[in-house]
C-alpha cells in the first residue's frame, strides 16, 4: 500500500509539475528579434535600412504597439515578423523556434499561428467575392473540414465581430467601412491565431467607430488570449490598447514605453506627443516648433540618427549613436540627454 500511495504521490506531483510548467509557458516570449536588419538597395554604399539593428521581444498575450511617421519601418517590421519579408541579417524566433530561414513549406506548418488585420479594407478584399467567400479563405487553405462545419465557423466568427449572417451574401462595395473593417477582423481571427498584426486598423474609420473596434480587439483578446502588433499613427488608440509601445524612427527603435505621455523622454517621441491635435482649438499651441527641419527625414552618415531634426542636439549626438538602455525593466531610450539625467 505504501509503495502504491507513493506512485501516486509522485503522478500527483508530476501532473502539478506539468500543470505549473503550462502556466509558466504562458508568461515567455512568443517572439524574439535578435540583431535584425532590412535593407532593399543592398549595392548602395552605405545601405539604406528599413529595419536597423532591431532588438525585441514580443510576451504572450500583450498588445504591443508600434508607432512612427509614415516610412521609418512599422510595416516592414511586421511583414518580416509574418515572413512575408526576409530579413537581411539577424534572427526571428517564434515559439522558441528560428524560424528566420523557413522555406514556404515549413512556414505553411505554421502560418495558421499567424494573421494580419490589414489597412484600408475597400483594397483588401476580393470584390467578386461574398463576406462568407472572404471569411472562409483561411479555413480553406488551412482545413479540411466539411462545408457546413466552415460555415457555421463563418458565422459564429461573424457574431463575435457583431455582424449577423444577413451579410454572408454581400460583397465589400455593399458594406460600410467600419463594417468591411469587421469583416477583415473576423477573416483574420477565424483561425483563432496566436499572433496577429493590426495594421493601422483604425485609420479609415470615424470616432465613434474607433472606439468600438477598439473594444472588439480587445474583448476579443481576452476572450481568446491573442497576441497583437497594433501598428498606428493614433497615439490615443495605441494607449487605450497597447501594454507597451515601441516608437521607431528611420529604421531604429529609439524608445520603448508603457504608454505615450508627458512622461516620454525621448524628443522625437515628445514631438510626436505635442503633434497629436487637442480637441479644444482654444488649447492649441500656435507656431509651435516641434523639431528642426534641417535635411528632413536623411540619415545623418554618423552618430544619432534624429541629429539634424533634434531641438537639443549637443556635440556627442554627432559623433556616436546612443545605444536603446534600459532606464527600469519597462523603458527603454535610445539618447544622449536622457542617459546623462
């Protein structure tokens, strides 16, 4: 009896051990990006990077946002993060695999994982085909399922999103934006992904309707314990959703925060904090400088990349590039003047 209590002893404590390890596993890295690089014109001396020597971790189940002007390498991020990109140099861990070198083949494996909520839904679908056309995609590249099986999935995720099956017989040009903009959120989650990209997914869309997507991503989120990439130019969005946000600036990460506000210490981030127009036309700041426009958005040849812009740029900024240093184990800033205070 005794050797037969302790037996099952010992299943009690490896089922505790196991179930403890799963809980743990919920808390790791979905991705790593360790050291990455992008750069499209190669031949040039020295090469333009769309991504610069990108360093990040993406935790299981956070909303992590991502913000910059137009071109500094948001998107271009992502689609590597999706390998639809490859990187020049550098690795990308998903899952605690390297998936950096995956042939097409071995990401199909894994593709399923992996969604994106793209801009401007009037060009993202197919207009030939029906919202159960578009919804359905996924499962037909990805599931052998019988019809009525992926139908009744169709409409459920549907359901989630807020539309009813009435709509499964129209085409985009016969919906409104915010409800083509559902339509894209359910083609993405029906799947149930563990990862997946909102890019600028609220930009096309007016307040009120903003604010309900918002609350869908995130009702959806913990419903289903999603992972988001939410890239805008929506400072107010990013910090009603995000946990943490990444602010890039041609192709480097130049600070990394919890949220966006009077707290920021980088000063392309303060800029693009004082940019956000006030409500109140009464509040606003006239003639306010928020950077020098110097050379525009040209990559100085050496030293800190936001030099000829920066209102407090001093000798060291010309000459060295500020490393991204920790300031506590949530911020992170990539400049001269904050890591001397």
């Amino acid at each position: 009896m005794r050797s037969l209590t302790g037996l099952s002893m010992s299943i009690q404590n490896l089922c505790l051990s196991l179930f403890s390890n799963s809980k743990k596993g919920e808390s790791v890295n979905l991705y790593e990006i360790k050291g990455v690089y992008k750069s499209y014109n190669s031949k040039e001396k020295p090469p333009v990077y769309a991504a610069f020597n990108i360093n990040l971790t993406i935790k299981k189940g956070e909303v992590l946002g991502l913000v910059g002007e137009s071109g500094c390498g948001k998107s271009t991020l992502a689609k590597m993060l999706l390998k639809l990109e490859q990187p020049t140099r550098g690795r990308i861990i998903f899952k605690q695999q390297d998936i950096t070198d995956y042939s097409f083949k071995q990401m199909r494996k894994i593709r399923s994982s992996m969604q994106m909520i793209f801009q401007g839904t009037a060009n993202a679908f197919n207009p030939y085909f029906t919202v159960e056309q578009i919804i359905s995609e996924p499962l037909n590249n990805y599931s052998r399922e019988a019809k009525e099986l992926k139908k009744k999935k169709v409409v459920e995720i549907m359901e989630r999103v807020g539309l009813n099956k009435t709509y499964l017989t129209r085409y985009g040009h016969e919906m409104s934006g915010g409800q083509r903009q559902r339509v894209g959120i359910a083609r993405a989650l029906i799947l149930n992904p563990e990862f997946v990209v909102c890019d600028e997914a609220v930009s096309s869309i007016d307040y009120a309707l903003k604010n309900q997507i918002l609350s869908l991503l995130t009702d959806l989120k913990r419903q289903f314990g999603f992972t988001y990439l939410f890239i805008s130019h929506d400072l107010s969005a990013v910090n009603k959703i995000c946990d943490r946000v990444v602010v890039m600036y041609l192709g480097n990460i130049v600070e990394i925060i919890p949220h966006i506000n009077e707290q920021v210490q980088h000063p392309y981030t303060k800029a693009l904090l004082a940019a956000t127009l006030i409500p109140n036309p009464h509040q606003r700041e006239k003639n306010r400088v928020l950077f020098r426009e110097g050379e525009g958005l040209k990559l100085p040849e050496r030293g800190c990349i936001f030099q000829n812009r920066c209102l407090y740029a001093q000798s060291i900024c010309l000459t060295d590039q500020p490393a991204l240093m920790s300031k506590n184990d949530e911020y992170y800033v990539a400049c001269h003047l904050c890591h001397n205070h």
